[in-house]
C-alpha cells in the first residue's frame, strides 16, 4: 500500500509546487508522510461538507484546488470553521493536500479540463504562457469543430459543467458565430485584456465584476464574455487529476481508490429574478 509520501510525490511531479504563485499556499497541509494510503477524495474547497465526505467515505487523503491556509496563521483550535475542519481530519488519519495555481498552469491543468467540458475539440494552447515553458500558463485557447451561434455554445457550455444555482451569465449578440474559445478555470478578470489580444469569439470564466465586463463591452469588436460559478470552471480539473493520479499509480503497481466529490459548494446557492419594467 502506498504511503502519504509516495502519493505527494506522485502528485507533485505532475503540479510541480516551484509552479505556484508566490502568494499561494500548495502541497501538504496535514498527515503523517508515512501513513498507509487507500482512498483519495478530491474536492475543489476545504469546507466542512467535503469533510464529512471524506469521513464517511472512509478516505485517507483529501485533495483540494483550494488552499484552506492561505495566510499565516496561530491556532487551530475547534474555534473557527478551519480549526474545526483541521481538527476533524487529524483526529481521522485524513490528511489534506492542495493543488492551487500549479495546478492552473500545469500541462494539463484545471484550463484544459474546462475546456474539453465545454466542448472544445483539437489543440490547447496556454492564453497567457508562462515564461519558463510556453507549454504551461494560465486559460487555454481552442476551438469548436465548426463554428455556432454564441447562444448555442452557451447552452453546449452550460450543458458539460456541472450544474449551479447560478448558471452562467453572457455578455454579447446571442446570434453572432463564434468558434475560438478562450477559457481560465476560476476568477479570470486578470485575463480579459489578454483574450482581446489574443482575438477569440468568446472568454469563458468566472467572478467577472460589472465594471470590467462594461467596459470591455463597451469597446466593440472584443471577444464575447461567458461567466460562470467558480465552483464549476474549477469542478472539471478533478475528474482529471484523479485519473492520473490512479493511472500513474497503477503503472507502478499500486492500487489507489479515488472519488471525485459532487457537492456543489459554490458560495452562492440560490437566486431570484427580480420584475422587469413593465
Ligand atoms: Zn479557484
């Protein structure tokens, strides 16, 4: 059986941690790296339903996109919802382990698994390299097979993500033809001047705010904007990293069990129209 070792090496040769942004907090948060490892449940957010699934499951690892430290911190004590969440994996034996930015800019990362749900096909290609290997980088670029409607592919996006209260959200002519497709797994505000450049049909992300999508609206000739939950740009990378995780594994000869959680845990979980004008 496997070690907690032997699975952070694994996953680390593949989310190289050195990837990671200088903010960011990656790699190993708790767990023995001698302790036998079975069962491995991946989830995007270290928050207490995704506990409570790895309890009953049984698993002995949870692996997270998002980082549950992300500043420094001096307690974890049972006073707060992270103290509470560290105290109940400890006592367990289940550890925690986060894949955050290096795992954004991977070859494959959370982009290319976005972007095969929504349904585009043929080659990636990074939209903002990174400097060292232009191999890797944050968002993907790709195309759809023949060209569509935006509202087509809004209702093909909306149909290879998972669902959320929210859905999606779309800036632009529900009838122009669009095929190159940039997509970045998470918040993606950073990326829009970006995918104007990089002259695509549409930019599909998430927690895109009112004035930066206005003004870039407001300068026609842009790609159109997709905006979805979080949650779900991010939920398609873990499908992914399970499957490697157990391939990569299996090729040595080690038999790991992997679970990819289905617990929607997207901030916002319900929504209202409001009355229009008339
Ligand atoms: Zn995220």
């Amino acid at each position: 059986m496997p070690t907690l070792a032997d699975i952070v090496t694994e996953l680390e040769s593949r989310y190289d941690p050195r990837w990671a942004e200088s903010w960011d907090a990656v790699g190993l948060v708790c767990g023995d790296p001698a302790a036998e490892v079975r069962k491995i449940l991946f989830a995007v957010d270290p928050v207490a339903v995704v506990a409570e699934e790895a309890l009953d499951w049984g698993a002995d690892l949870v692996v997270t996109h998002h980082p549950l430290y992300l500043r420094g911190t001096t307690s974890v004590a049972a006073t707060t919802s992270k103290g509470r969440l560290i105290q109940t994996l400890i006592k367990n034996d289940i550890g925690l382990f986060t894949a955050h930015t290096n795992a954004d800019v991977a070859d494959p990362g959370v982009s290319d698994a976005l972007a095969r749900a929504v349904g585009l096909t043929g080659p990636l290609v990074p939209l903002s390299p990174a400097a060292d290997d232009p191999r890797r980088g944050l968002g993907r670029v790709g195309s759809l097979p023949e060209p569509v409607s935006l509202a087509e592919f809004t209702r093909q996006a909306a149909r290879g993500l998972p669902a959320t209260a929210g859905g999606l959200r779309v800036a632009g002519d529900p009838d122009r033809a669009v095929q190159r497709i940039a997509v970045s797994g998470g918040s993606g505000d950073s990326l829009l001047g970006t995918a104007r450049a990089a002259g695509v049909d549409v930019f599909l992300t998430a927690d895109l705010r009112h004035h930066p999508a206005s003004e870039f609206m407001e300068n026609s000739g842009g790609p159109a904007l997709i905006d979805a939950a979080h949650w779900a740009t991010e939920w398609p990378w873990l499908a992914d990293a399970a499957h490697h995780l157990a391939s990569a594994s299996a090729a040595r000869g080690i038999t790991v069990e992997t679970r990819v959680s289905e617990t929607v845990t997207d901030a916002w979980n319900t929504t209202a129209k409001c009355e229009d004008f008339t």
